[in-house]
C-alpha cells in the first residue's frame, strides 16, 4: 500500500499531470491514477484477506466526521 502512495508521489515529482495515464512497453498503465488505483487494490485485497470490513468502516467515519467543524484541526 505504501509503496503503491509512494509511486503516485513519484510521478507527481517527475512532473506527471493529475488525471495523466501513459502506456509502457504498449501494455502497462503508468501515471498518477493508475498508482492510486493500485492502492486502493491493495487495500482492499488486505482487508478482504484479514475480515476487515471496510465498508462499515468508512461509514462510520464519515457519520463521525461530519459532527467535527470544519478544518477541526485548523490545518491550512
């Protein structure tokens, strides 16, 4: 999973547009979205491999978060 985060960095540091995929060797998807798209491949191939419940999960952080103001950590 970090990995997969890490090679999406890459591509934004080498200069690779948001919503840019490319092709190499014909075949392979690169760019930011592929990378992302990778991760969350994994994440969800651990959580379905380790009954996490990730759905379940989610909603209940999103149910959470919407009772926190706005920027509740006044991060910029």
């Amino acid at each position: 999973m970090h990995s997969e985060l890490s090679e999406a960095f890459e591509e934004y540091r080498n200069g690779k547009g948001i919503n840019e995929t490319y092709y190499e060797e014909g075949k392979k998807t690169c760019g930011i979205p592929s990378e992302l798209a990778d991760v969350v491949i994994r994440i969800f191939d651990f959580c379905g491999g380790n009954n996490i419940d990730l759905e379940k999960i989610i909603l209940e952080k999103m149910e959470y978060n919407e009772t926190r103001p706005y920027k509740h950590g006044k991060k910029c």
